[in-house]
C-alpha cells in the first residue's frame, strides 16, 4: 500500500511539474497524500519526519536564504563573469517575443496563430505597384553593375524623388512611414532585380542616422535632418565599423574629446573628434555623416563622468577636416561603400545625437535600433534572393533539356531544386513573421540575430545550388547572366551587420539564454544590488523559480521522449500535427539543455562558443518551424502547399536534432552523454530527412505555373520587359508549356521522337505535313526564340574584357 501511494505520488507530482506547477502547489499535494497515507495506514510517523525534514528547509524562507541559499548564492558570485557596461546595453536592449516561448519548452502554438497577418496597406500596396515596379524596370543591372559600378543617375533621382530612403521616417517630416512589413516587401523586390539597388536603399532605412533621430534626437535635430532626408536633399551613411573593431563594434578606438573651441566665430562647448572608419555603405556619396566613437571628458565639462562611453553624432560632410576615401570594391556588388576619417574635428556639442543628455549613450541607442534594422533589411533582401533564384532556377530547369528530357526532371537537380523551393517559403514565411513583430511594437534582438544568421545562409547555399543547376550558364558573366552577382556578393550578407561566425557562436544563444530564460537574468541582476539582504532575498526567489522550471523542463522532455509527443497538444488534429508536436518535444529539450549547460559549464559557458553555437540552433531552428507553420495557417493552410510545410518542418527539425545530438555527444563527462541520450532519444532519433520522393514533388512546384508557384513569387519581380531576365524567363516557361503538346503531334504524326530544339524548324515540318495551323507554327517559332535567349550566354570582345579600370595606388595599398 505504501509503495502504491508512493507511486501515485510521484505520479501526480510528475503531472504538476509537467504543467510547471509553483513549489507551494506540490507541498500541497504531498501534505494531502501524507494524510491519505496516515489515514489508511500506509504512512508511519518516521514517514511524516522524513517528509518534514525535507518541506519545511524549503518552504521556511529564512531558514532556506540562510542555510541553502546563502551558500549557493556566494558560488554563484564567485563563477559569474562581470558584465561590462555594453554587454549590459546589449542584454538590456530590445524586447523577447516568440523566441521566448521556444526557449522555456512550453510553446503555446495558439498564442502563435493568434498573431496579426502582416498585410500591405493601400498607400503601400500602391507603392509596390507603382514605384517598386517602375525603379525596377528602369534599371540594366550589368550595365550598373559592370559599365558604370553604380546606379545610373536617373536611377538615383528616381529613388530620391520618390522617397526610397524615407520609407522609416513619419509623414510629419515628409516621410513615407512605412509599416517593417512593408520595408520587407519593397527590399524583396528590389533584390530581385539587383542586389546593387536593394542595398543602397537598405541602409537609410536600416540602421542609419534616420532611425536614430526618430527616436533619440532632440526635436531641433529632428526638424532640421528629417524632411531633408525624407526628400533626399540629404543622403545619409553611419560610421561604426573601425579597423581595429569588426564585429566587436563595442571596442572601436575612435574617440571624441568634450573641449572648448571656435565655432562659427563664437567660443562654444563642443567635440575634438579623431576617427578612422571603414566598410561604410553610402559613405562616398553621403552628405550627412552619423558617427560612433568613444567620449572622453577630461575637464568634466558635462558631468562627473569622464569617461561617457561610445556616443552618436550628425556630423555633415562638408565640416573642415572630415575625410571621405575612396571607394571600396564588394565583390562584384559596386554599391556606394568606402572609408572615412578625421583627425581633430571640432564641431558644437549640440551635434551629439540627442544632444549632450544622451552622451555615452550611443552603445544603447545603436543596438536598440540594430535590433529592429536586423530584423528587415538582410533577412528581406535574402528572402528576395532566395525566392527570385527558386523561381529562375525552376523555370531553367524546366526549359532546359539534356537526354531528351528537361533537366529538372533528373533526380539530382530535383534534390538542390526541392533545398531552393523549402528555402523560399521558409526564409519568406521568417521575414513575414519577424517584421509582424515589429510592426507589433517589438524590439526583437534575439529573432533578428536569428533571421540575420539563417537567411543569409540561405541565400548563400541557394547560391550554390542554383549554380549547380545552370552550369555554365551560371558561370558566364555578361548582360545575360542573373546569377553571378548574387553569387559574388553572398559572402557580403554573410560578413555585415555581425559576421555569420559571432552571431551564431556567441549572440543568439548567448543574448538568447540571458533574456529568454525567466529566472537567468534575475540571478545575474541580483549580483549587482547592493544590499546584501536584498541581494540574497532576489537570488533566493529566482533561485527557487530556476529549481523547480528546471524539474518541469526534466519531466516534459521525458514525458515526450518517451511517447514520441503523441499527446503534445496541438492546434490542428491534421498531417501538420506532428511538426507541432515534434518542435515541442525539442522545445523542452532546449530548456532542460540550457540548465544543464549552465550547471556543467558555469560561467565557462560564455567561451564555450560551439556548445552555444549548438544551443543556439536549436532556437534558431525551432524559430524557422514556427514560422513555417505559422505561415502555412496564415495563408488558409492550402493542402496543395503542403509539401513545402512538410519538406520545411522535416529539413529544420532534422537539423534541431543533429544539434541536440552533437549537443550530448561534446558534454565533457562520458556517464552524462549516456544519461542523456537515454532521456533525450529514449527509442533513437525521431526525425528523418525529407524523402525522394517529397523532394520530387516539392522540385516539381518550381518548374510549372501554379497558384502555390505564385505564392512562393510574391513581392518579386517578374514583369517581362526586356530588362528582366527572369520575367522574361517566365514567360519562355509559359510559351515552352503551351508548345509541347504541339511539338508531340508532330513528332506523332512523323513517326518519330524528335530533340526537342530548333522549334522553328520542326514548326516548318508541321506545316508541310499539314498537321498543324499557322498559329501553331508561330507559337513554336515565337518558343524557340525565347528557349534560345534562355540558354544562351554572353560573349566578348576580348577589347572589352581588359582590366586596369580599377587600378590600385601605392597610396591605396598603404591606406
């Protein structure tokens, strides 16, 4: 009887903690089955001492902050690396959302679908329609790109004069004030049609002087920038990145001193600047410069503080001793990018951003604002490319033939066309998403690290595939190639904004756990306060919060390893179910990891960067799923989308596994890996790759028009015109389509299975066998043309292909 109540205690205490039930909830239900026990005899008085003797230590607060806590709470002290000032910024910045759900283990999918559908208004909508398509059309890529290395001047004045770079700045200024969804959608198209044009707009409504004004500048800043940038009177760059500090931004050796100087022939309290900047996009044709440097206030001239920290400026480039290099040479990618520097600039203290109030306050103000600008403009520009290269590489493949059979219907190429077309959906469904948040009011840092990382490389694997699937059609560069320079400038998406390398190893995860977990940042913030008794009141309530999520995330994670997640709750009953119920088993997974790490590793965890990496992963993949489906719902879950839901879902949970497996298999104690794997994959890995056959059908989407095609091409640019290689691409695939029934009926009529080429001598052949009309004829001839155009490529006067355009200096290479 004893060993029945026993079991039936634990049971129901396992059912608690399964729905993360609070300490005093579970002391309740133990006293209540002591009592059933004492009852019916079941429990002795040795029973209730044992019992006693291990409640009351817990449940009395001043007997557990003394005893229990007290110590822990000095080995914590002692474990915890400091956190610097802009670590703190960091963390402190921005918002959780979606993210955090994932990372407690417990996600409540309709929470998830009760978020708005990020829609186009009608002044936006017109936009796309109007502007986007116009801008598009008016621009020959190559000749951009390789004739002039920069945006033709009609271009230029085109996007000026229509507010490109004022799509973040309200309407009181002159500005467009476009929702982030809205951003996304003009940046995705614009990439479609060069990645020249969507970068040079990305930045002003990026992380840039605009986005800093609006929220920090003084109201005279205000006044005077805005409308001028939201007219393009002002062009616009900012000045972080330094040689010396890359990706750790927080350590740039550019430094401003508060001193008195002439200005404008009046003594005014100011800045003495000296600063040395590279990689600034904009920077060759900028007029007004935002600057981050370090503030040094010696005399003490704004306060007590002599040593402010990284501050903002609005510096315009015409100022005596402000320096504009020349231009750098992205890859193939010619936007406006160069140097910057001065050395003893002074210029009027009013210039900080804000004014001198928001002194040393730069660090906070630049990543508050990076984690929004993070969330649009590379994760749309990749979304766009990924979807423009799917779209092109499926109508390529169904246009082009070797062995009597187009190409796309060989399995090789179906397996990189079904990466491109899960790719395509699942990058757009993420940006769709994350801009939703945004336009809800977030801040988030952790999903714009996220998307930052995974839909750049995306695009850079698309890439890869696309130009395995073209071949040398893909490698000839010239007028008739849209593949090359998105091919060349990958790495470029990889490298800014926080190279793809720190951003998985170190910032998602790392930011992530500090500001998802619900009781890590209450330990960490505890440290700080100086009263002792509050210090240790604070650590004691996060500690206990910690313990007992800890035991619920122990209990969910072997709950649905051992039942597969068969009983996970879902919103939908349908072939969806599983992916739901699989991304909250690995939910859980995460959340029990997380602890464990923590607890393994300490405050060793921080340089722990592949074991964060892995963590990070898991997040970060789950984020994809939910997106995924989330999309999926948005768009009334169409049942002929589905094997892109399915090849999505299966491809990113297989990879949240493979991170939890080489999670387990790099804990540094061999009794723990074979603990692990018992509670983490009780009956082996669950979850396997997308089949052939999956990825037959998915493959088969991209290369014949359909209403889930163009869901996938939405907010791209495919208007055939003669600019448009893969609008008019589309329109060959259409006219392919519409010929073949016809070139069967001849072939039919001949008694012989002809090539499939030189249609507008096969169209001859039909006439003259009197098996098809003149119409007939000229839809083959009308094929052929364009079948040729698609698998042509360009060559060259060797005149023209000269180098010594771009010559590099004695002076360039000492700079």
């Amino acid at each position: 009887m004893t060993i029945l109540l026993i079991a039936c205690l634990l049971i129901i205490l396992a059912i608690a903690c399964y729905h993360r039930a609070n300490w005093n909830t579970c002391v309740g239900i133990g006293i209540a089955f002591m009592l059933l026990g004492s009852i019916i005899g079941a429990i002795s008085t040795l029973g209730w001492l044992v019992f006693l003797a291990l409640t009351i230590p817990l449940s009395v607060t001043s007997l557990r902050q003394q005893y229990i806590t007290k110590p822990i709470f000095a080995a914590f002290k002692k474990v915890t690396p400091t956190m610097s000032e802009t670590e703190k910024s960091a963390i402190d910045a921005g918002t959780t959302w979606w993210e955090a759900d994932l990372f407690c283990g417990n996600p409540d999918w309709k929470k998830l679908h009760k978020y708005p559908v990020p829609r186009l208004n009608t002044e936006e909508q017109a936009f796309m329609d109007g502007p986007v398509e116009t801008v598009c059309g008016m621009l020959d890529d190559w000749h951009a790109t390789h004739e002039l290395t920069d945006l033709p001047p009609d271009v230029w004045q085109y996007l000026k004069d229509n507010k490109f770079f004022a799509m973040i700045i309200k309407k009181q200024y002159g500005g467009l004030e476009f929702s982030a969804f809205a951003q996304s959608c003009v940046l995705q198209k614009l990439t479609s049609k060069s990645t020249l044009l969507s970068s040079i707009v990305g930045v002003p409504n990026s992380l840039g002087p605009g986005e800093l004004l609006q929220h920090y500048g003084t109201e005279e800043q205000k006044d005077h920038y805005l409308p001028r940038l939201a007219s393009g009177h002002e062009i616009p760059c900012f000045a972080l990145t330094s040689p010396e500090a890359g990706s750790d931004a927080s350590s740039i050796p550019d430094y401003g001193v508060v001193c008195k100087g002439m200005w404008n022939g009046e003594e005014v309290l100011g800045l003495n600047l000296t600063w040395n900047k590279r990689y600034i996009t904009l920077a060759p044709v900028a007029t007004v410069l935002g600057l981050a440097f370090k503030l040094r206030d010696p005399d003490g001239l704004l306060s007590d503080n002599k040593e402010p920290g990284i501050t903002c400026a609005l510096i315009p480039t015409d100022t005596p001793g402000v320096e504009i290099g020349r231009r750098h040479f992205p890859l193939n990618v010619p936007f406006q990018n160069g140097p910057t520097k001065g050395e003893n600039v002074f210029v009027p203290i009013d210039y900080i951003i804000g004014g001198a109030k928001m002194a040393g306050q730069g660090w906070r103000m630049l990543v508050e604002c990076l984690s929004v600008g993070r969330a649009i403009t590379l994760p749309s520009n990749s979304a766009g490319g990924v979807k423009a290269i799917a779209l092109a590489s499926g109508s390529y493949s169904r246009i082009r033939r070797q062995f009597r059979l187009p190409i796309g219907h060989m399995e090789g190429i179906e397996e990189s066309l079904a990466k491109l077309a899960g790719y395509a959906y699942s990058s757009d469904a993420a940006v769709s998403m994350s801009t939703g948040a945004v336009d809800l009011g977030e801040k988030p840092s952790v999903v714009s690290a996220i998307i930052k990382y995974h839909l750049t490389e995306q695009m850079r694997d698309s890439t890869i595939h696309a130009m395995d699937i073209h071949g040398g059609k893909g490698i000839m560069l010239g007028p008739n190639n849209y593949l090359g320079r998105g091919y060349q400038g990958a790495p470029i998406a990889i490298t800014v904004e926080g190279a793809n390398i720190l951003t998985r190893n170190m910032i998602i995860y790392g930011q992530g756990a500090i500001r998802c977990h619900p009781f890590v940042l209450d330990e960490l913030a505890s440290c700080s306060i100086a009263d002792k008794d509050e210090a240790l009141k604070a650590f004691d309530t996060a500690l206990m919060g910690h313990i007992g999520y800890t035991i619920s995330s122990f209990v969910r994670t072997v709950w649905l390893g051992l039942t597969g997640a068969k009983f996970a709750k879902t919103p939908y009953k349908d072939e969806t179910a599983e992916f739901y119920q699989t991304a909250s088993r690995f939910s859980a997974s995460l959340a029990l990891m997380s602890d464990i790490c923590m607890a393994v590793f300490g405050g060793s965890l921080k340089r722990k960067e592949r074991i964060s990496a892995r963590l990070g992963d898991l997040l970060s993949y789950l984020y994809l799923v939910s997106a995924t489906l989330k999309r999926y719902n948005d768009e009334g879950r169409k049942k002929e989308d589905f094997a892109l839901v399915q090849w999505s879902c299966q491809e990113h949970l297989y990879h949240c596994q493979r991170a939890l497996a080489d999670l387990i298999n790099n804990m540094p104690f061999a009794p723990m890996r074979a603990l692990l794997k018992i509670i983490l994959f009780p009956w082996g890995r669950p979850v396997r790759k997308p089949t052939d056959i999956l990825e037959q059908k998915v493959a088969r989407l991209l290369q014949v028009p359909s209403a889930t095609r163009d869901r996938l091409a939405n907010h791209i640019y495919l208007t055939n015109e003669p600019n448009n290689l893969i609008g008019r691409q589309e329109q060959t695939l259409k006219d392919i389509l519409a010929v073949e029934p016809i070139f069967d009926k001849i072939c039919l009529a001949k008694g012989e299975k002809l090539p499939f080429f030189a249609l507008d001598k096969v169209a001859a052949m039909g006439l003259e066998m009197n098996v098809i009309t003149e119409k007939e004829a000229d839809m083959l001839i009308k094929a052929e043309i364009g079948r040729l155009q698609v698998i042509n490529v360009d060559d060259f006067d060797p005149e023209d292909l000269k180098a010594g355009a771009a010559r590099t200096s004695k002076k360039s290479k000492a700079a």
